[in-house]
C-alpha cells in the first residue's frame, strides 16, 4: 500500500490512481481529519463480492469442501447440468 498525504496527492492524483488501476495498488491517503484509502474499482468489486459470498450460510464450509476434493472425485464440466 502506497503511503501519501492530501498535499503530494493531490498534485500527484493522475499518476497515483494510474498505479492503483494498473497494479491494484491501493493509496493510504492521510489528512488531518484521518485516513482515506482509495482501491480500485476492480479491487472494490471483488470485496463487495467476496462480502456477498461470505454472508450466505453454510457457504464458506462449501468452498472448502470443493478445495479439499480430489480432482478425480469431481464432475467433470461437461456433465454438470447448469
């Protein structure tokens, strides 16, 4: 995480969001009020979604189950019925 206060951000806006966006570099930045952290919108989506998965009972338990089942137990694709 990149580490900047209001002032250099502000003169440094474009290339700081650059980075965020590009290499998903988020940007600490510090007033004297306190902190803002600024991510990118991929990175924002991605915590939204992890939250939403998170939230429905039982399904964390799922996820490792899937994880710990060999590879020659499962469906294979072609077979699953969507």
């Amino acid at each position: 995480m990149l580490n900047t206060n209001v002032t250099n951000f502000r003169r440094n806006i474009f290339a700081l969001l650059e980075q965020t966006i590009k290499y998903n570099e988020p940007v600490n930045v510090s007033t004297k009020d306190g902190n803002a952290v600024v991510i990118s919108e991929e990175d924002y989506n991605d915590l939204i979604e992890t939250l939403y998965i998170s939230s429905i009972p039982g399904m964390k338990e799922k996820i490792v189950e899937g994880l710990n089942t060999p590879l020659e137990e499962c469906i294979a694709e072609d077979k699953v019925s969507w």
